[in-house]
C-alpha cells in the first residue's frame, strides 16, 4: 500500500459573511490522498473545494477535526506544510511586465531555490511545459493557456512533495487543456502526489480517485468508477422527434421530476432517468459515465426537484423569424501591426443560437466586443438589429444585452441594487423599472438574496444575476463571453434552459464557450484561430471534421482539435523554406 500523503478525519470549517450570517464550508469531511497518486475534488459551487484544498496548503486551519499533510499536523506546524506543498490558486498571481524567465526567477527567489537547482530544475519545467521558446516573452502577451502552464511551473520551481490545483484548466480551450492534463499525468507517474478540484467531468473521470462534495459534505468517494456504477441501467440515448432540435428535447426532459440529467449530444439527448416512468420514443441504452453517476448524488443532495430555468419573456423578441439578426462581412480590428480579427464573416438569423469556438487568443472576444459595440472596427461591416455600428452604435446597444467573462457586477452593490443599477442605465423608469426588477427577481428566484452583495455570491447565482441584468431593458440579441467557465454540471443545465427558453420567444445568442459539449446547443457554430473563421456549420458538419479514435463516435471536442490543429499545421507548412522540414 502507498503511504498516504493527505489524511483528514471530521474537518470542520466555518466562515462568517459581512451580513453577520454564518456559513458552513466544511462539515464532518474526511478523506485520503496517497503517495503518487491523483484525487480529484469535485462539487457545485459553494461545495467545499477551495477551502479543503486551502487548509490543505496551511493557508488556514480547521475549527474541527485533524488534517495530516507529510505527516505534518496543519494545525501545529503550517509553515512547515507550506514548504513542501506546491499550490496553483485558480487565478495564480504572474506579473504581466515580467517575462516568463523574470516570472521563474522571481518565484525561486520567493522560495529560496539554489543556483545549482535552478540548473536541474529550469530545463526539465521549460519543456515540460513548452515554455523555451517564449522565456523572454512577458507573461501579459501569453495566451490564457500559456498563462496557466507559466503558473504550473513557478508552482514546480521548488519541487514540492504534494501538489494542489484549484480548478488549472478553467477558462481554457481544448487544446491548452489537453497539453495541461499531458503535464499533470506526466508528474504522477514520476511520483508526485496531486490533488486537484475541477469542474469538468471528464477530468475527473481520468484521475485514480474522486471526492464529491456538496454543502461541504462528502456524498462519495473511490475510483471514478464506482461513481458511474450509481447509473447503471439508468442511462440512455434520445433522438429528438422530427422538427425538434436536440436542446428542445433535453428543455423538455428537464422539466420532469423524474428524469435525473438530460444533455444533447451528438445530435441526440443523453437521458439519465430515475426509473421507468420515463420513456421517450427510440431511446436506446448506453454505458454509463461519471458525469450520470455524480448528476445522481447531485439531485439526490439537493433534494431531486427538477432542474430551473425555464423562463417567460414579458413579450416575444421582435422581428420576422428567419431574418438576419446580425451581418459581418471582412471585419478587422487591428491594435497597433497586430491582427486580431481577420476578414471575418457569418450571418446569424433570429432565434438562432451561434456558437463561437477558438483557442484562447483567437480573436472570439475581440469580435464580441465590436458585435457590442464596445471597440471600434478597424476595416469591413458590421449591422446588428439592422442598425450599422459605425453609424448608429447607441441605438443599436439598446437592442443588446451582454454578459461579460466576469459577470461586470459591483461586487459592492446588493443583488436589487446591481438590477436597479443596470435598468437605469438602460433608461428604464418609474412602474417599468419596477417591473423588470420584479420579473427578474421572480425569473432567476434571486429574492431570497436581494439585500446580499454580489461579490458575496456563489458562483451559480453572481451568473443568474448577470443574465438578469442582460435581460432586463428586454434585448433582442443576446451576447454571452464564456458564462459557464467554471460553473457545475447543474448549474450549466440551469443556464442552457434559460437560453433554450429565450430562444424560442425570439431572442438572438451568440455566445463563445471552451466547452466544446455545449456547441451542441448551437444551430451553427464557428471555429476560430488566429483571428480567422476555419469552419463554420451545424455541429454535426463540423463534427464530420473530426479524427475521433477507433471504435468511437465523433465529438465537437475532437472536430475542434482537428479543425485547429490542420490549420496550424498547414500555417507551418507555408512557412517552412523551400526544402526544409516542416
């Protein structure tokens, strides 16, 4: 047996809110990590895993209970604990104005590495990494991907004994993602001992070991597997009826009490059902995954009610359906000799929902923000709700509403005062203003949380209130920047029940996500890099691009790869001296 490395029996921890109320972060948790091995926290927001993992760094202490790091008991000796564990918080602190050697340095400084280490040490990080190339670059010119791999080496400079990672992928594309997961299974099977919290599945479905957490309880742990054994028998495939889209179905589903999970996929709906009262015409069964088994505890935790967010508009989106909603044609937005955005072009049509896909630094946010309004376009044309923004940019945002990356709330103000904030800038007054304040309040169920600040608020909820806010001057169009980075799997059902909703009332989305299973609510989608369009389709032409492994079906995730990694590859080529390797 390997010795274990992390030990907690019965921690408690408590915190105290600026309301005076109390919160339970931890409540009776226990579990182990052992020598070499790779556990995965994983829960819904406010479930308990940042602050597990930051006792477990001796950042703070339990109120109850013992927790053992190297045998180190936290509690009694957390400086000697911070020494030898390695921790990467989820936004790690790089200095934009430092290269990433500057970057390097200065963390081996902070922790008192030798010169002869950095020897051994540097080489081996930059090409774990595949940093070697970019050390004198400065970290702000980094990629968001290049950024999180930077931050795992500053972690690793010191070479710690057991690492801890708050959510390292989130906000990051598929193929930074794949390159990260490379690196912390790399170190494993060289020994070293790695705890991490995630809210991707699939990640937790590749680790030796899973701890669910909910409420600050834990409601499983073991082998991924024994996870998905909780579906068994429960899981199944859909096709949606004819003239019904796949996320139509899965809005449906959702609203039955005693369907568990329902997700399209592959243009098909994957149904995870209670028990047999549930039947949907040609659904067929399909092996369980750890996603079903955790969608169980989850329901089963938070008492098996069906899943939010369907949601009524006071009135339908205006328009005709089927007409143009958005026009781009060639747009370009230079900074300075940098293209960021390179003769782009798509039409999205009303009600539909486009779907923006790219690595990180692809130039998604950038045509967002002049979709918006927000920057001006360097070169080509641009019409959103018929108006053209170079000529009529204020009018045209009244038409628009859009969610940022970070939600832009005042993190100061309460949940009612960010709303009443956000219907007077949009002009609403008098009985209006009140009355979207009341139906967003009622559409979101935030009333239970009006007087709270908004920086106070779980993850899931600052989200709601971003959409309330978006929503309510009543928009046409609909602009969401990467919304679910970082939510829970029933969080983001929650939310693409809403966005189902509003698009069949009308309202036009274009939205841009790094999780490639939620292109599958698209009716089409764009694929980006390098400020260019490299396909464009439904999800199912684009998955056809895909190069899946034998004997599976094809994914968006492995289209997205496949789609990028040919460009970049054939980019190459071009570059390549005549004669010489690619």
């Amino acid at each position: 047996m390997s010795a274990p490395v992390l030990v907690g029996r019965d921690i408690h921890k408590a915190f105290r809110r600026d309301t005076g109320e109390t919160v339970q972060a931890l409540d009776g948790v226990g579990l182990q990590a052992d020598r070499g091995t790779l556990t995965a926290l994983v829960g819904p927001d406010g479930a308990g895993k940042t602050t597990l993992i930051r006792l477990a760094c001796g950042l703070m202490t339990a109120d109850n209970g013992e927790l053992k790091v190297l045998d180190i008991d936290v509690a009694a000796d957390r400086q000697q604990v911070q020494s030898r564990v390695g921790y990467m918080p989820q936004r790690f602190g790089l200095y934009d104005d430092l290269t990433v050697q500057e970057n390097l340095n200065l963390y081996a400084d902070l922790h008192g590495v030798t010169g002869e280490e950095r020897k051994k040490s540097y080489p081996q990080l930059m090409s774990m990494t595949a940093l070697g190339p970019f050390a004198d670059r400065l970290a702000g010119q980094l990629s968001g991907g290049m950024k999180q791999k930077l931050g795992l080496a500053c972690t690793l400079v010191r070479s710690p004994e057991l690492l801890l990672l708050d959510e390292p992928t989130v906000g990051v594309d598929p193929l930074s993602r794949r390159e990260l997961w490379e690196i912390i299974l790399q170190l494993v099977q060289k020994g070293l001992t790695v705890l991490l919290s995630t809210s991707y599945m699939d990640e937790a479905e590749r680790c030796g070991r899973v701890v669910v957490l909910y409420n600050g309880k834990v409601l499983a742990q073991g082998p991924p597997a024994e996870v998905s054994k909780l579906a068994d028998g429960h899981a199944f495939l859909a096709d949606p009826p004819a003239g019904q889209k796949a996320r139509g179905l899965q809005a449906r589903l959702l609203d039955l009490a005693n369907v568990v999970d329902a997700v399209p996929e592959g243009g098909r709906v994957r149904l995870v059902r209670k028990d047999e009262s549930v039947t949907v015409p040609g659904m067929v069964p399909t092996p369980a995954r750890f996603e079903d088994g955790f969608m169980i505890l989850l329901r089963r935790a938070a008492g098996d009610r069906p899943v939010g967010g369907s949601m009524k508009l006071d009135r339908p989106a205006a328009g005709r359906d089927g007409e143009v909603v958005v026009e781009v044609h060639d747009l370009v937005r230079m900074f300075g000799t940098f293209t960021a955005v390179d003769h782009v072009s798509f039409t999205v049509r009303r009600g539909e929902i486009f779907g923006l896909l790219g690595p990180n630094g692809a130039g998604k946010t950038t045509t967002f923000r002049m979709l918006c309004g927000l920057l001006t376009v360097t070169g080509g044309t641009l019409k959103v709700a018929g108006a053209d923004l170079r000529r009529a940019g204020a009018s045209a945002r009244q038409r628009i509403g859009y969610v940022a990356q970070k939600f832009s709330l005042y993190g100061q103000l309460s949940v009612a005062e960010n709303l009443g904030f956000f219907a007077s800038a949009y002009g609403l007054r008098g009985d209006r203003k009140r009355q979207r304040i009341e139906w967003a309040m009622q559409q979101f169920e935030l009333k239970p949380l009006a007087g709270l600040p908004s920086g106070q608020l779980p993850g899931g909820f600052k989200q709601r209130l971003a959409m309330a806010a978006a929503l309510i001057h009543e928009p046409e169009l609909l602009f969401l920047d990467e919304p679910t980075s970082g939510a829970d799997p029933l969080a983001r059902r929650e939310f693409w029940r809403r966005i189902t909703a509003l698009a069949e009332q009308g309202v036009t989305v274009i939205v841009t996500t790094h999780f490639m299973e939620e292109a599958e609510y698209c009716d089409r989608v764009a694929v980006m890099d390098g400020g260019r369009i490299l396909a464009q389709g439904t999800p199912a032409e684009i998955r056809q691009r895909a190069r899946p492994e034998p004997g599976r079906e094809p994914t968006m995730e492995d289209a997205f790869i496949a789609v990028v990694e040919e460009s970049r590859h054939s980019a190459s080529a071009e570059k390549a001296p005549a004669g010489g390797a690619a």
